[in-house]
C-alpha cells in the first residue's frame, strides 16, 4: 500500500494485452514446403534477435521483476475497414471488416485466471445486389488455483467457446486439468525502463539507475490504479508522479537538484501517450481431461473425451522483443488413443521498431491425425506493422499467407485502422 500523511484530509481506499476468422483445418501433402517469403522471414527474424540482443547497459532485467498482484488490460478494436468502389452508377466492391479484441491477465497467488476474446464480422455485397455477412468468436478461459500460496503446482478449469455464423448453438469445451508454472507481467518494468531512457538521452540523469531502484519505479507504476482509488480521478496523477519522482532522487544520479519539467514531461510521455507491448514471462504445463459440453448443431453428437496438454512459454529476448508460444495436444480416450490426434503450435513474436513502430508476426502450425489417414499439416502466417499514431490510435498493414494441401499458397494484404479502448 502507499504510505503517505494527511493533514485534515480524510480518505479511503484498496489496492486494489489481429484479425480473426473461423478456425478450420487446412490439410497440406507430405511433402510440404515452406514458401519462400516465408523462410526470407525467419531469416529477417533471426538477423532482428541477433541485433535486439546485443548487451544492454541497464542494471536490470526483465526476470528480475516480481510483484504480488500481476494484471494486464487491453480491449481495443482491430482491424476496422470498410471499401466501397462504383463505376459509373454501377456498385463493383462493396466490403467491410472489424475486428475486436479483449484479453485480461490477473495472478495473485493462490489464484491467476487469462480471459482472451477475439471477434471478428464481414460483409459483402454480391455482384447480383445481395449483401452476406459472417461473423466469429472466439473466447478462452483458463482460471487456475494454486495448492499454496509459495508453490507452482496448480489445478484449472479451461473453458472454450466458439460462436460462428451457421452454428445452432455455441460451442462449448471444457478442460480439467492439473499444471505447474506461473506467469509474470513486467510491462510496467519495460516502461520504467523506456523512462529511464529518455532521461539519460535528456541528459537529466548521468547513468543508469540500480536495480533496486528501477523495480520499485516498476512498481509504482503498477499500483496506478490503487493511487486512483486512494485520490481522485483528478489529483492523483499529481501524488503518482511525485513518488515517481522521487524514487529517481534517491538515486543521486540526478544532475540537478530533481528532475524538473523534462523530467515530468518525458515520464508523462511514455506513461500516457506511447504504446508499450505486453511484457510476460514464465511459463506452464497443463495436462487433464477435455470434453465438449456443447456442440455447434443441435442433436450431434458429442466429440469423445480425450487426453489434452497445453505447455505455455512467454519471454522477452529483449526490451524491444517478445516472444509467446502456446503448445496443444489432444487425442480421444478410446480405441483411437494415439492413433487420431491435433496437434497445434502457435508462435508469437513482437518486435519494438522504436517508440512509434512495431513489428508483430503470429505464426500457426497444425497437425490433424485421424484413423487410418496420414497426418496433415497446415500453416497460416499474419505479419503486421504497426504505426502508432496516438496513444489509442494506430495504423496496422498486415500479411496474411497460409498453405493447404493440393491448392496453392494464399496471401492476402490488409491496411487497419485501430483503437484501443483501454
């Protein structure tokens, strides 16, 4: 909690982060071949670890990072366009697209619980006059209760839901399961980090600030929802900024007597106005069963319970990187144990440009096995680079590519004006 006196003033409180579309499987021959665009990426990322992990002089490290509550926000819609084209008083194109996306991360022993929402919705108008439409959703849930507070062993109960145009009714999936591994979110380290950045390019500060004194920085900069519950909407910024302030004038690496207007100014630039991405580490396994509560269609019949492995695996290779993976594997406890399977990899990679520009590129590998047929594998690809123009606003070009069996490459190219709601 924050300590702070109060003279004749009362007061009370606690303490208190792509376009979507429907998931199909897309089956690709034995001998599949990864396209070229997509091996001149890999190579372009490697060549970008190689220059983001060049030794930085900061005292810290992002590992370095724990707090009591870790929580992470972001609602924001994605992908909005819409294209409307005539000629002469004839309509020839007329498309629109949206996207949305939610995700919540909150862990405090002995509890931590991820909720990601992605929606999606189209339409478009035929050449005969007729306008149709689709629309998806996707949401997860994994809620997680650790056996003891100081332990990593946990148990979850996993809930997925799909919503898609055609379906009677949702779909429900539901995973059981017991895990170990916990996450950590250390995005508030990073923008102590970017602060402490601005202010020795300032020259307000001589050198970089000892780790003790960045980690406490990190943590004022998390507890700003509980100074807004401690003042007003209004003044709190004012009591925020000052322990800020002077959490860095303890460090003597002030050349100054305090940090002055730039100082407050720079602060204030990367707290409010720059997009910072989300900084996760750690990881976890999760091993249980699944079985689906709800089909898509009224009076079919439900998928056998199966066998399902989920391991999780988030770090940043730098201040400017992030990479995210996410490993599932399932297969039916029956005669077809071993035998029908999916197999699904998902790789996350973010690249911070500079304050203003990043680079993300998701990719997704998935393996079908059924009874009697070969494995089939399938490969989709979303490269995007986004500009941010205000805090809320940014303009995202994105790549989309995929690959199927007995069809050739797709790829698609989009340009997305977005807004983070929060």
């Amino acid at each position: 909690m924050i300590n702070r006196e109060f003279k004749n003033c009362p007061f009370g409180g606690q303490l208190t982060g792509l376009t979507t579309g429907s998931t199909r499987r897309l089956p690709v021959n034995t001998h599949y071949k990864i396209p070229r665009s997509l091996r001149t990426l890999a190579r372009s990322l490697i060549a970008a670890l190689l220059l983001t992990t060049s030794a930085y002089a900061q005292n810290v490290s992002v590992t370095d990072y724990s707090v009591p509550v870790s929580r992470g926000d972001n609602l924001r819609i994605d992908g909005l366009s819409f294209n409307y084209t005539t000629e002469g008083g004839d309509i020839i194109n007329e498309r629109g697209d949206a996207g949305l996306i939610y995700k919540k991360f909150y862990s405090s022993l002995p509890t931590a619980y991820f909720f990601d929402l992605l929606g999606s919705a189209s339409y478009n108008r035929e050449p005969s006059g007729n306008r149709t439409g689709t629309f998806a959703m996707d949401f997860d849930v994994q809620i997680q209760r650790y056996f003891r507070e100081t332990n990593k062993f946990f148990y979850s109960l996993s809930p997925d839901v799909l919503v898609r145009k055609g379906f009677d009714q949702p779909q429900v999936d539901v995973i059981l399961g017991l895990g170990y591994g916990r996450f950590i979110n250390a995005t508030a380290l990073r923008k102590a980090v970017r602060i402490e950045d601005f202010l020795m390019k300032e020259g307000v500060i001589e050198d970089h600030m000892p780790k003790d004194t960045m980690i406490e920085l990190g943590h004022i900069i998390e507890k700003e929802d509980e100074y807004r519950d401690l003042y007003d909407e209004r003044s709190y910024q004012s009591y925020w900024y000052e322990d800020m302030s002077n959490e860095i004038n303890k460090t003597g690496l002030v050349l100054s007597r305090n940090l002055g207007p730039i100082g407050i100014l720079r602060m204030r630039e990367v707290l409010t106005q720059e997009q910072i991405n989300d900084r996760f580490f750690g990881w976890d396994i999760n091993a249980g069963a699944q079985f689906q509560a709800l089909t898509s269609l009224k009076g079919e019949n439900r998928r056998p319970t199966a066998m399902a492995i989920n391991l999780r695996y988030s770090r940043p290779v730098s201040w400017s990187t992030q990479i995210n993976t996410d490993l599932k594997f399932d297969t039916p406890f029956n005669d077809d144990f071993g035998r029908e399977y999916n197999v699904t990899q998902k790789i996350d990679f973010i690249y911070e440009i500079t304050n203003k520009i990043a680079f993300t590129t998701t990719n997704t590998f998935r393996m079908t096995k059924t009874r009697l047929r070969d494995a089939k594998l399938s490969l989709a690809s979303t490269n995007s680079f986004t500009l941010f123009i205000e805090n809320k606003i940014s303009l995202t070009a994105i790549e989309q590519l995929s690959k199927a069996e007995g069809a050739p490459s797709r790829q698609s190219f989009n340009i997305a004006l977005n807004y983070r709601i929060f």
